[in-house]
C-alpha cells in the first residue's frame, strides 16, 4: 500500500496525518476508514505486521487484519466504552475491537447482561453481533506488543479518538473508560472534543464518575471508570462480572439506554 493511499490528508506515516485526517472528517464511517489506513507509528506498524506474518498455531489460516483498528459500533451512539489498544491476536487478527479473544468475551457479555448487543460474544466480524446504542473504541488504534503502548505513540494516535468523540458529541452523553492508560489518554481527548475537563484532572478508579460539562452549554458528559477487562484483571478477580456491569448499568442509565 502507498503510504497515502486513503489518507485522506497526506502521507499516513506522518506522525502528523492523524490530527489532519481526524479533523477533516465529516463523519464518523469515514473517520473509521481513515484510520484503517494509518502508518504514523513506526514500532507499531513493524509490530501489527510481524504479528500476522507469524501467527499463532491456534490461529493458522488467519488471514489478519494486521492495521489499524476503527470503532466499532453505531455513529449515533450514546454510550462510548474505551479501552487501551486492540490485542495482537485479537481485534489485530478479526479487525473489530474487542473481537477474538478473552477481554472481549469478557466486555461484550457485560455488554449483553445490560443489554446493549444482540450477543454476549464476539468471534470474527461475520458473527453478527450488533450493539444497541453503544459503541466501542480505544485511544491506541494498533496492537503494541506487550500491550504497551509508548506515551509517544499514545500521544500521536490521539487525534483519532477527539476526532471520533467530536463526531459522536450530538449524541454521546456517557463514557466508561477501561483502565488507567485509558483514562489518562482520554482526558485530552475530551477536551478536545468538546467538554470541560476539571483542573486537578478527575483520578481514575474503578466505580469512578465525573460529571464534564459541554464547552459550549451543550449536553454534560457522564465519565466513568472501570478496571479493564484484561485476563489478568478478570482471571484475579480484580474486576468480576458483576462489577463490570455495576458500572455499564450505570453508564447505561446515565445515557438514557436504560432505566435504573
Ligand atoms: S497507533 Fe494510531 S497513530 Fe499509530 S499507526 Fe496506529 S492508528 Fe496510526
């Protein structure tokens, strides 16, 4: 692929063509279409590709994806649930967030218990899962190995999701977070896309819950934090399922797709 294929904005290796193709968007299927083309993170995109080429036996005659991964869900959602960046096996091999591996299966059937999707799991992009009024994304759009993501690469791929917020601020009127990398990237982006966040800057916690009112008198944002649906979390009974859908329950109400 030609680094400016479908950039919409120039090269898409540079470390500038998120914020310029975030912005220029008109709408959210084509934010989403433009982030599938990004190459502003060298490590990451080397990572994301050595991945598919090697594979994983459990996986042998995947085609994967191996880009970045876009949001996934309706553009007029009013509910948005963030995590951290797609797993290497996971949404980088099925393309979709959270499909393919064990935190999904752990967060859409959350999802499901409160019921924002037509199924409590997610395996590949042809199992018609469809959720209701929710939308799914994070701020890093690349697999990082070790699941790590650098500030660096956190910073340059912001742009993507204030674009992805602004987009959705007609509708959107609450947010989970997963986990502190998350909440630490998407304060900037909320700023960015519209709302006022509070100096000291709100901490994260799981159960945590903020109130963000619009820059411009428009409808407030409700914030909320959760611990992130990772096997380490969930296999230590750090995060339960009951307490992960306590707060999509909360979130869910507070967005107006669920009475208390
Ligand atoms: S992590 Fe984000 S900014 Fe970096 S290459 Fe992937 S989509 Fe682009």
């Amino acid at each position: 692929m030609s680094v400016s294929e479908g950039s919409g904005a120039g090269r898409t290796d540079d470390p500038g063509h998120p914020g310029r193709a975030a912005a220029g968007a008109p709408s959210v299927p084509v934010l989403d279409e433009r982030v599938t083309h990004c190459r502003a993170c060298p490590r990451l995109v080397a990572w994301r590709e050595q991945v598919a080429r090697e594979g994983r036996r459990a996986y042998t005659g995947w085609d994967y994806w191996a880009r970045p991964v876009p949001g996934f869900g309706p553009d007029d959602a009013r509910l948005l649930v963030i995590g951290l960046a797609p797993a290497a096996h996971g949404g980088n091999r099925t393309g979709r967030m959270f499909t393919g591996d064990r935190s999904g299966d752990v967060l859409y059937a959350g999802l499901h218990q409160v019921g924002l999707t037509s199924r409590p799991d997610a395996t590949d992009v042809h199992d018609g899962l469809r959720l209701y009024g929710v939308r799914v994304t994070a701020p890093v759009h690349c697999a990082p190995p070790a699941n790590k993501p650098t500030p660096a690469e956190r910073d340059t791929c912001r742009p993507w999701l204030a674009g992805e917020l602004r987009l959705l601020r007609p509708t959107l009127r609450a947010v989970v977070v997963l986990g502190a990398f998350g909440w630490q990237a998407t304060l900037p982006a909320l700023a960015a896309g519209g709302w006022t966040v509070p100096r000291p800057r709100p901490v994260f916690a799981h159960g945590a819950h903020t109130t963000l009112a619009a820059t411009d008198g428009g409808a407030d944002l409700e914030l909320f934090g959760c611990y992130h649906v990772s096997q380490r979390n969930t296999f230590t009974g750090r995060l339960t399922p009951a307490m992960l859908t306590d707060v999509l329950g909360r979130a869910a109400t507070a967005a107006g797709l669920t009475t208390p």
